[in-house]
C-alpha cells in the first residue's frame, strides 16, 4: 500500500505509494538501490503522460484496464539490463499506488526470464513516493539464470528519482519436493453472504474521492468476514491485542490472461488490504484524524497457481508495531482451502500526538 494521509472530505482506506511520509530507505534498500547503473544510451526517454482512469473506455471494466496497465511497453535490450516504461493508473493521491508498482515490477521482471518460470516471490522496498502524472521506468537486470531459479533486479525510477528497487525470483513450474500448509480457519461466512467494500463506500461517493474510487474505478470485489476497519475503529479487536482479520477478494471481472498476470494482479490487489491488521491492533480507523502511513517494504511468496476470477481468503495477523513501524501478514488461500501466497509488509505509522505527550 505504500502509504497516505487521510482524505480531507470524508475519509477512507488509502492505500497509495509513499508519499508526504516517505520513510528513509533501509541499509537493505539503499545497498540494492546502489547497484552498478547500466549504461544510459538504450534508456528509454520518459515523459508525461494521463494517468490510467480505470474502466473508463467504453465497454471495459476496472479489471480490464488494469490488465492493460500491467502489460506495460515493448522491452529494450542492452547487455545484462532489460529497460520497460508503463504508465500509471489515476489515483486519489496523484501518487502511485503502491500495489501497482509491486506487480509492474513483477511482470516487468517477467520479460526476462523463459516462459515456463513463474514468479515464486519478490521483495520490494519503496524509496519515495511516484508521481502517477509521469511515465515510470523499469530497470530489469538478469543477476543469474541457474537450472530451476531465475533471479532479476528491478530499479523503478521516474524523472525526479528512485521510487523502488525489488528482487524477483522465478522458479522453473512443475517443481516436486517437501510439501505442507496451515490449514484455512473454518467457519468462515461465504463471501456472498457479506458487504462488498464497494456497498460500504457507496453513500459516502459523492463526499470522498477515496469513496469514489472504491465505488466506480477498484479492479477487485472486497468483503470483509471480521469487522471492516474502514469507517469505524475495531474496538474489541483492540481491547483482545489482536489485528487478526479475514477477507474475501476476488477480481471485479473476467480475466482471461497468463498465469503470471493472475500472480502479479494478486500482488497488485493484496495491497489494499495489507496494513489493516495494524491499524486495527492499534484501535484506529482509516478515518481516524490525522492519522497516516506509508510502506516501507513489501516482500510475496507464491506457492501455486493463481485464478483471479476465483475468491481468496486473506487470513492476516501483525505481530508487533515498535517505534512508529507495524508488521502485518498474510496468508492467502482458495476457496477449497489451499494455502497458495504469503505476504508480509512493514508501514510507518503516525497519528497526532495527543495534548501534553512528550514533545
């Protein structure tokens, strides 16, 4: 989700690239961003350009469109680097959003390596916040190509910098070897039976771009089986220390496309549910005032193929938030109950200081 601060109408879940919050890149982030640059002659120019607005055209829903964002440019070919420009989709914010950037990197990446490799994880740290009004460039470079894994570099940057640097990995398909999962958690109510995120923001569409946005332009069907966080802190969960929540996302449309833009629209839609936990441990709310947050990194890990069309369930917990920063996971499953991604990411999380804290 990579990061925001509240809507200043009526406000709503966030989740943007970094942006007034942009934390300090980690030793992590900053060795990997300081990798040997690649020659600059082959680089495509990067200009302005409209950001994507969602199921705009005619006849194209949400998903379509972001389908179409994610298949990104022709790529150009220099040495050991691979050079692929996109385009953004539009955003409340004007930043870009942080799940988008994940899975651009990830089907940018994907370019590079042979077709029968998909991705098995990708770990992502964002460095600043994007500009969505501008063309974004992805620097693929090939660190190695051995007999079952495949690993790439991805620097994204735009005209006025770095905004991420991520690792790819991709595992040749049909690999054999230890195998086991935690089971999915019983009981829990079928999606059909539940609010769409969708259905919650309606009233408030006309009030919030936020709202809006939901409403008329999110690629993915979100339903919440615990207690949504989006309007209304999560007293009990609060009171009980836990931010352990489950949620039903399925895409909002038919995708017919390879199986690596199923795994990268997981990445992408995962994204805007990530930090709840947290702000539900926390007591807090997406409308709390003042409050805001923005990733730090984002790390996956895919252990089967996607079906994007078909419900998954969003099993998070966050084990602990110190010095401004939370942890929040996931584990994704099928609806038959097969574990198929885990998730992880840290955010930066600021709310007002109350009278008389400690300056």
């Amino acid at each position: 989700m990579s990061c925001a601060e509240n809507d200043k109408a009526t406000a709503v879940p966030q989740s943007t690239s970094a942006q007034s919050l942009s934390p300090e890149p980690s030793p992590a982030a900053a060795a990997s961003a300081a990798a040997p640059a690649a020659p600059t002659s082959d680089i495509p120019a990067l200009t302005k350009s409209s950001p994507v607005v969602l199921g705009q055209t005619d006849g194209e829903s949400p998903v379509d469109s972001i389908v179409k964002v994610l298949q990104l440019d022709t790529p150009v070919t220099s040495k050991d680097h691979t050079y692929v420009t996109g385009r953004s989709i539009s955003f409340p914010t004007r930043r870009i959003y942080g799940g988008q950037i994940i899975a651009q990197s990830v089907m940018a990446a994907s370019k590079t390596v042979e077709a029968d490799r998909m991705p098995n994880s990708v770990h992502g740290y964002f460095i600043t916040a994007g500009d969505i009004s501008q063309d974004v460039l992805f620097d693929v470079e090939n660190l190695r190509d051995g007999r079952s894994f495949s690993a790439r570099r991805v620097n994204v940057t735009q005209r006025d910098g770095a905004i991420l640097t991520a690792i790819a990995s991709f595992q040749k398909h049909g690999q054999s070897g230890v195998e086991f999962a935690d089971p999915m958690p019983q009981d829990v109510p079928d999606p059909e039976s539940l609010a769409s995120a969708r259905d919650l923001m309606a009233p408030f569409a006309d009030k919030s771009s936020f709202a809006d946005y939901y409403v008329h332009q999110s690629p993915f069907d979100i339903r919440h089986a615990t207690r949504t966080v989006m309007l209304s802190p999560d007293v009990k969960s609060a009171e009980r220390d836990s931010g352990r929540q489950m949620v039903w996302m399925k895409a909002n449309g038919h995708v017919d496309a390879p199986q690596v833009m199923h795994r990268a629209l997981l990445a992408l839609g995962c994204d805007q549910i990530m930090m709840e936990p947290v702000i539900r441990r926390a007591g807090l709310s997406f409308i709390t005032p003042g409050m805001s947050y923005a990733s730090i990194d984002h790390s996956m890990w895919w252990y089967a193929d996607i079906d994007i069309n078909e419900w998954h369930l969003y099993v998070q917990d966050t084990p602990v938030a110190a010095h401004g920063r939370g942890l929040a996971t996931a584990k994704v499953y099928t609806r038959s109950g097969q574990l198929v991604a885990v998730m992880a990411q840290e955010a930066l999380v600021r709310v007002p200081r109350t009278e008389g804290a400690e300056k």
